[in-house]
C-alpha cells in the first residue's frame, strides 16, 4: 500500500489498517505501517491461536510455584532453596527449511535470549526435530545432517549442553521440517525478580547491546506466518545469520550486569527486532520512551528508518537500566568488548517516539502495537478421517521376529546417537543421566539434592487421527519420560506446529490438540507455562500439511540423589513387569507405517484416572526403593522398550506372555499396539508381592512378563502363534546402524 | 602456605566455570577466575587454561588466544617451571603459542565429538601425572571438533617421553575404535620437554566426581591432586 514516505507491501488485512488510521487519526508512516505488520502477524501476536490458548487454566494464579506464566519470554518456577527454573521451546521451521544450517543455529540464539532475559544462565537445550524420511531422499538428508550441525556448532559454542531432543521422520515433512528449540535457565528467585521484560519506570537509560543492526532477517515473522512455496528461495535473505561467540559473550556480559542490581529490566531482540522490543518494554511496562535512532550501531551504511526498527539481525539485547548504574553496567559491556550504545531513555508518557535525527519517524500509544485484533477461525474435521481410523490391520505378512528387526532398524525407533554424539551434553558438570541412558535428560542443581528432569516430544502419527486424544498422549509420554527417570513433572510448555490456520481442517487440528493439552494438564495438576505456536506448516506446491506436532516439553524435579532411575537393566534374576494395559490401538503405529505403510486404524486413548493411578504407583514403589530400573513404553511396543533396556549390560529376558493378553489380542495387536502411559520396570522378585498388592490398593494393572537372564537373547512364550527368539547383538546393530548407514557415506 | 591457581578466561571460554567448580568445590583451592587481559603471573602458582571456543574458535580454535597477553603472561610461567594445564580448547591455545610441539586438526570424521572415552598414561613423571602409574586406563570424556593431534616429530616425542596420554579401550589397548578423533599414534595428551606444561583434549574437570562418570569414577581428580602436591614440593 501506498503511504507517507513510499510504498509497502503488507500482510496486514484491509479492517487492520483501517483500525490503524482510526485509532491514529491519521495515515501510518511507513515505518510504523512496517512495525504494525511486523507485530500484528501471525507469528508475534497469535491471533488466530490466543482465543483457544485461553483454554488453558491461569497457571500464575492456580499454581504457587509458578512465577512466570505464558505471555512472558519463557515460564519460571521456584523449585525451593532460592532456585527458579526459567524456560521455553519455540519452533524455527520456515528458517530451517530454507536454509537448515543457519535456520537451526538461530533458533537455538532465539530460545536463549529468551531464558537469558528472565535473568538467569541458560543451562541447558533441547531439540525436537522432525524430517521427511530419510532412506533414498537427499533432501532430507541434507536438512537433518545441516539442522544438526547448526544445533551442535551454537549450543557447543555457547557452552550450554544440549540434554535432550526427539527426531521424528514422516513423510509429511519433507517439504516443511520441524525444528523445535526449548532452553532451561538456571538462576535464584531474586535474580529473576530483578530484572522484568519491562519498563516500569520512567528516565531510566535503554542501552543497545550486543551485534550490530544490519539487513539480514528483515520481516522474518511475516515470512514465518506465510506458507512455504516454490519462490520461498527468494525468501532466503529473511534468514538470519548466527553469531555464538558473540551470543557467549552477551551471556556473560548480561549476567555480569544483572549481579550489579543496575539492570531494571531486560529484553533480547528477537522477531520484530527493536520495533517489538521497545513497544513490549514500554507498552506492558506502562510507560513511554524516546529514542534517537542513529544511535543504534548499524552493519552497513545507509540503512533507512523502516530497516533500522525491523531489522532482526541477531544477538542483540535491550537492557533498562537505573540512572546511577550506567556507567559500571557501560564499563562491564566494554569489558567484554561488546558493542553497545544508549540509545533513549523512558518517560511517562506512555508513548513510543523515535526520531530519525530532528525527524519523528514513530509517534505511536506504547500499548497499539501489542493490541492486535483476534481472528476467530473456522474449524472443520477433515472429511477423510473416518476412512482412516477404520483401516484394519492386515494378517502378518512375515513372522514375528522379522518384524520386530525390521522395526527396531526403523527410523523412528532406531538409536538417536549419531546426532547427540555431536552435541556437547556434558559441559557445565552438571550432566548425571546422559543422553542414552535414561528417557529424559538429568541435571544436578549444584549446591542442593534436587535434580532437574527434562524431556521433550509428541506423536504427530497419533496427533494426525485423532489430534485431542493424541495431544494427551504426548503429554503422557513426555511426563513419563522423566517419572521413569524419578522426577515428578512439574511444568509444562509447548510448541505447537500446524498447518493453514486459514484453512477450517487445519486449524481443527490445532484447536483440538490444544482441548486435549488444556483437560490433561487440569486433570493431572500440571502447570502450563508458556508456548509458542507455528502455524503455516503448509506445502503450497504439493498441497499438503505437515502431520499436526504439538510438541510438548516437560521439566520434573527429582528429590535426592538416591531416587534418580535409569533405563538400561541391571541384574540378572530379576522380574521384568509391566503397568498399564495394552489395548487394540495400532493406529498411527510404526509397525503399521513400517510394515504395511498405513496410516490409519484406532489411535491410542488416554483415561487421565488410570494414568494418574499408574503415576502415584510408581512414586509410591520408588519410595520403597523397589524399582531397580525403568522406561517407558513408546514406539514400536512394549518389546522394543525391553529390548532396549537389555542393550546396555547386554542382558537378556526369558518372556512369558500368556498372563498378560486378557483381552486376547492378535499377537501383533499385542505386541506392536502403542496404548499410551505404560511402563516397563525391574524389581526384585522378593518384592513381588509387596508390589501387586500395591497394585491393586491403587487399582492399577501390574503383571510379571519375566525375567532377567544372563545370555544376551530375549525368548518369548505364551503368544498365540509362535514363539520368539530374538538376538540382542542382532538387534542392538540393527538399532545403532540404521542412521550412520544412512548419513555418513 | 596458599595455593593460588588461575583459571584464565579467554572470551568465549565455557568450561572455565566447570574448571573453578572442581578445583573450588571438589579439590578445595581457592581459586581465581582472571579475565584474559587482566592475567598477572607473580601472583599465582600455576595456571589452568580452559576448554571452550576462546574467540569463537574463528579462524583457527585456539589462534587468537595465542596471542592473548595472557599467554605473554604464562611464558614467564613456563621458564621458571610453574605447571601449566590446557585442557581441550586451552591444548589448542598452548600448541598454537608454540608452548607445545604439533597441532590439533579437525577430527577425522569431520562432526563434533561428544563422549566419554578412555585414555591410557604413558608418562607419570609430570607434574599432573604423578599420582597415577605408567599403564593405568583413566575414564574421562571427550568434547571437541578439532582434537586430532599431529605432529612432524613423532620420533623425537617419543624418545623424550613427551607423549602423555594415549587413547585407548578398557584394557589399555590402542585400538583405532577408542580413538575419537583420529589422531596419530591415538594421542590424547602432550608434554613440553621440561615437562611443566600439559595439553590434553579429554576433560578431567568432568571426570573428578563419581555421579558425573558412568562408572563412578573419579579419574579427573587425579590431575588437579597431582597438580597442587607438585606446588606444595616445590615451594
């Protein structure tokens, strides 16, 4: 459109730019028009998602624990004994997808400023990544080998560990990969109660620190809240390039700063650059500010206002600070040798000036660019779902241990390592349980007997049937992840990548997955901290959707180093039992994409009491000391997760499952179905009874499968048509092979 | 008398908070963390160089650092005999400064490596080496991109046992599995000729406390007691 000052071309819709000069009483410069849009798309004022975000409970009122609740730059709870934990999980898809390198690395640079800005020092990562499948597909190859390097050459560089992560392959991401990027801050109560993203006061000094303002990342959320389509290339210049040795030294720089007790408030540069910055300092801080804009350090000659306010070079950060701290927080800054500059001071007069020398570029109420409007979408469930859910499971085509090869070589199932050996998961000296060994990542808190437990993920197979049902089966999972390591979940945040939220079936799933999220959380009592949505996850050239991925991040708390669990087995003689029930449901299961490339039947269900019960049975037996080992049931079944517990101490397990199948199930159904929130454990068989009469006072299904033995096979009795014998060395190559056979040649 | 120790931080320095935790908290001496340009050698015993990415490992990892006044600061260290440890990226800085012969290349297979390895002594007449024996296999991690050492002399190091620490399995075998990085004659760890300055890529700062190491050991801590008894002799 045509403005004062040249012509723009927007996002913004007809009725929002007639709101804009409404509530102006004038014509928009160009440069407001262009911060307008900025903080008006999709991606920074979720205005398609906000009406059904309210669905989750007030986390800041109903939990005492919780600090910092969604809406800030990342969740914090008190953990006790002064600590607070601060963190978040955002998605960088449409960066990454075009250019997988440099898109990953500042995905990574974007969720640290968003933890460092509460404060404390990011101490750890996490990364769910989804690609299209790998095998005779260069493309995803190259995505997942870059995305990889990216994480790995950032995080390793900034010397935070990265702990955890997911990978998914479906088909459905080839053209849109997923990467998610979630970031842990590890600080005291008072350091984040120091230093607000906000501006309360007026006169204090806005300094500018870090990486100079250059053209690079110009309108990148505009370009996040589009989808992807064959001109996209084009688009390439909207990605931003990363620095993480500058990153490393705002960190320490910012830390330094905020131990002055100087900094008043704090804000990292992120989407929308320092238009999104100042409008979320002033406007939610009540107060107003006027800056000098040439005194922002600029990359290049030349640079006009309109760049300048929305430009997302990477890097940066806001600070607030005290009138009578400047100089020692000036002096910290050049101490480091970071680049810096004051570039305004606050006032009260709760309005956004910023002058281009003697010029008024900007003359905005500090509060309009963060009133967006709200879209009420449509919501429609896709027509082809019924065809889908009714798709029946076709005989076994080969014998069970085939099957079980085939799918412990899978992508989805086989051994992540090939991407966390690249990953610096031990720098901080706070790694207990490792990548590997455990289902989610442990950290120490150094100067207390509290551990940190996190894990990250969903099931976009499961999600795609049936998106409520399959939101709270991610939840069930990712909090059985760290209940398996000892830990008691007690926040979550999310990260939920969809599809067209313009289009009726797309946002259906996105509306649903967010119902089932919002009804577990309030039923299992567990905070919902922050999120971040990506939506436009969309193929224009194909005409296809990425499955729904509402990824979900989990941080738990274990209580004393005695009561950390881990999964690899550990003697030889014990029992191998299972909890909960397995039911019909291999819908959305590998084994239905790996052996017969389906994708429908019966989706897994979740009943919130039973899994409740299962959680208060296991806490209750690990008060008594009485699991030696444990991991959850996940991908592929209940026998891939034993096998999986053999690998390390290279055991081995004599099966007997004739007593567990009392719905008499098809062997397959029995052994591949994912039914959610089961757990495989090891016990002693002295406490065997102790243990079932637990079970049943708790009213939850426990049975004996077998024992442990001392030869490295698995030997299963009591199916229907034949018995197993499976190799463990056979089985643990297969599982280790498939990704190097796959990206190293 | 008080043992002073430096832990120099280079920007972009990341286990030099790792390296004051073990040496605080573990070990038990008081311990400073000395900002690269404000390093003074009278007054410490002896200097720790940090793993990390010092100057974003830009150019070459551990280039820039070299010339760091630090390392002006070190030298006077090195001649008058006072331990110098580099671990990791701080190797990379002391062969880059000519305090160590070869150079740290990057690894064969080209991808970082993270991982918890064994390394084997070959040499326990050093002042962080004294409390182990000749033979012994050490668990300790590794962390790095560019840690596969080569040198143009291998023969003179070897005949002035300057080779340290090898890689090598659970049984002290070199094998070229339990090498992580390629490096020639699977060296993990080099000595000067006077042997008061060590660089090695694993690192013992995460592998002095049992519920760090996946088999409870405490390996690591063996460097930093061998380290401050030699200070104590010394003096």
């Amino acid at each position: 459109m045509k403005v004062n000052g040249g012509e723009l071309k927007v996002d913004l819709t007809e009725p929002e730019v007639k709101w804009i000069k409404d509530t102006l009483e004038r014509d928009p410069s160009i440069t407001e028009l262009g911060m307008f849009d900025v903080m008006w798309s999709e991606h920074c004022s979720y205005k398609s998602s906000r009406p059904k975000l309210k669905l989750f409970e007030d986390a800041e009122k109903n939990y005492d624990y919780v600090l910092a609740g969604p809406g800030e730059d990342a969740g914090v709870i008190d953990i006790g004994n002064g600590y607070a934990l601060a963190f978040r999980i955002e998605s960088h898809n449409h960066p990454s997808a075009i250019e997988p390198y440099h898109g990953a690395a500042t995905g990574i640079g974007g969720i640290i400023r968003d933890v460092l800005c509460m404060g404390v020092r990011p101490i750890a990562l996490l990364d769910p990544l989804r690609f299209g499948t790998l095998k005779n597909n260069p493309h995803s190859q190259w995505l997942f080998k870059y995305v990889v390097k990216g994480i790995a050459d950032y995080g390793n560089c900034t010397g935070i560990p990265t702990i955890g992560g997911e990978v998914e392959f479906d088909k459905s991401f080839e053209g849109n990969c997923l990467v998610n990027v979630a970031c842990i801050g590890l600080g005291t109560v008072d350091d984040f109660r120091h230093a607000p993203s906000r501006a309360y006061n007026p006169e204090d000094y806005i300094i500018l620190m870090g990486g100079s303002t250059g053209r690079d990342g110009i309108h990148g959320v505009t370009f996040a809240s589009r989808t992807l389509t064959d001109m996209s290339e084009a688009d390439r210049p909207a990605v931003q390039i990363g620095d993480p040795f500058t990153k490393k030294m705002i960190i320490e720089a910012t830390i330094e700063a905020i131990k002055t007790g100087y900094v008043r408030g704090l804000k990292d540069l992120g989407g929308g650059g320092i238009s999104c910055a100042l409008s979320e300092l002033t406007g939610d801080g009540g107060t107003g500010a006027k800056i000098e804009m040439r005194k922002i350090f600029t990359r290049e000659p030349g640079m006009n206002s309109y760049e300048i306010m929305l430009s997302e070079s990477q890097e940066r950060m806001a600070f607030i600070v005290k009138p009578e701290g400047l100089e020692k927080i000036l002096e910290i800054f050049r101490k480091f040798e970071m680049a810096h500059a004051v570039i305004g001071r606050t006032d009260d007069s709760k309005v956004l000036k910023i002058y281009d020398g003697d010029k008024l570029v900007v003359n905005l109420p500090s509060i309009a660019l963060s009133e967006s409007p709200i879209i009420d979408r449509e919501e429609k469930r896709p027509e082809i779902l019924d065809g889908l859910i009714s798709q029946k499971t076709p005989e076994p085509s080969s014998n069970l241990e085939e099957i079980i090869y085939k799918l412990i070589a899978s992508e989805n199932i086989c051994s992540k390592e090939w991407v966390y050996r690249q990953y610096d998961h031990e720098v901080g000296v706070r790694s207990v349980v490792k990548c590997g060994t455990g289902d989610s990542g442990v950290l120490r808190i150094i100067g207390t007997n509290k551990f940190l437990a996190s894990s990250v993920g969903t099931n976009s197979k499961h999600c795609f049937l049936n998106p409520y049902e399959g939101a709270k089966g991610g939840l069930v999972e990712v909090c059985g992840n760290v209940i398996a390591n000892g830990a008691r979940p007690k926040a979550m945040v999310n990260c939920c990548n969809f599809g067209n939220p313009e289009i009726p079936e797309s946002f259906w799933y996105f509306a649903n997955s967010v119902r089932g999220m919002a009804d577990f959380c309030k039923e299992l009592r567990i905070p919902v901290v922050g999120g971040n949505v990506s939506f436009y996850n969309e193929d224009e050239v194909n005409k296809t959707a990425i499955k729904p991925a509402p990824v979900i991040m989990i941080v738990g708390i274990i209580e004393g180093v005695e009561k950390i669990i881990t999964l690899p087995f550990k003697n030889v003689g014990d029992d191998i039992l299972i909890i909960g029930e397995t039911e019909n449901e291999l819908g959305g299961s590998e084994y239905h994409s790996v052996m017969y490339d389906i994708e429908g039947g019966l989706p897994p269900k979740v009943d919130e009491k039973k899994i409740k019960a299962r959680w208060d049975f296991i806490f209750k037996l690990y008060e008594k000391k009485m699991i030696k080992a444990n991991h959850d049931v996940n991908k592929g079944g209940f026998l891939i997760s034993i096998a999986e517990m053999c690998f390390k101490n290279k055991l081995g397990a004599d099966l007997d499952l004739n007593n567990y199948n009392d719905t008499n199930l098809r062997d397959d159904k029995l052994l591949f179905s994912e039914s959610v929130g089961r757990f495989i454990i090891e016990t002693e068989p002295k406490d065997f009874e102790v243990i079932m009469i637990l079970a049943e006072k708790f009213k939850v299904t426990v049975k004996k499968l077998g024992v442990l033995i001392n030869k490295p096979e698995i030997n299963v009795k009591g199916l229907a048509s034949q018995d197993i014998k499976l190799n463990i060395e056979k089985m643990k190559d297969l599982y280790d092979s498939t990704i190097p056979n796959l990206m190293d040649i | 008398m008080t043992i002073k120790i430096a832990v120099v931080q280079f920007p972009g320095a990341n286990c030099d908070l790792d390296a004051m935790h073990v040496l605080n908290n573990v070990i038990g001496i008081e311990t400073s963390l000395v900002w690269h340009n404000h390093f003074k050698e009278a007054e410490f015993d002896g200097v720790i160089l940090p793993g990390g990415f010092s100057f974003g490992d830009y150019l070459r990892a551990g280039i820039i650092a070299a010339h760091s006044p630090a390392l002006d600061e070190a030298r006077i260290m090195l001649k008058d005999g006072r331990p110098i440890l580099g671990i990791c990226n701080g190797f990379q800085i002391l062969t880059e400064a000519e305090f160590l012969p070869g150079a740290l290349l990057q690894n064969d297979s080209l991808k970082f490596v993270c991982k918890w390895i064994n390394i084997r002594v070959e040499n326990n007449k050093t002042p962080f080496t004294h409390k182990m024996k000749n033979g012994d296999v050490l668990a300790i991690p590794v962390a790095h991109g560019e840690g596969r050492y080569f040198a143009d002399n291998l023969k003179e190091l070897e005949e002035n046992e300057q080779i340290v620490f090898k890689y090598s399995d659970e049984n002290g075998k070199y094998t070229q599995n339990a090498n992580p990085n390629g490096s020639m004659e699977n060296i993990a760890g080099i000595r000067n000729l006077e042997g008061n300055c060590l660089g090695l890529m694993p690192h013992p700062e995460r592998a002095s406390e049992a519920i760090l190491a996946p088999k409870g050991t405490t390996h690591g801590k063996l460097f930093f007691d061998s380290m401050i008894e030699f200070i104590k002799r010394r003096s």
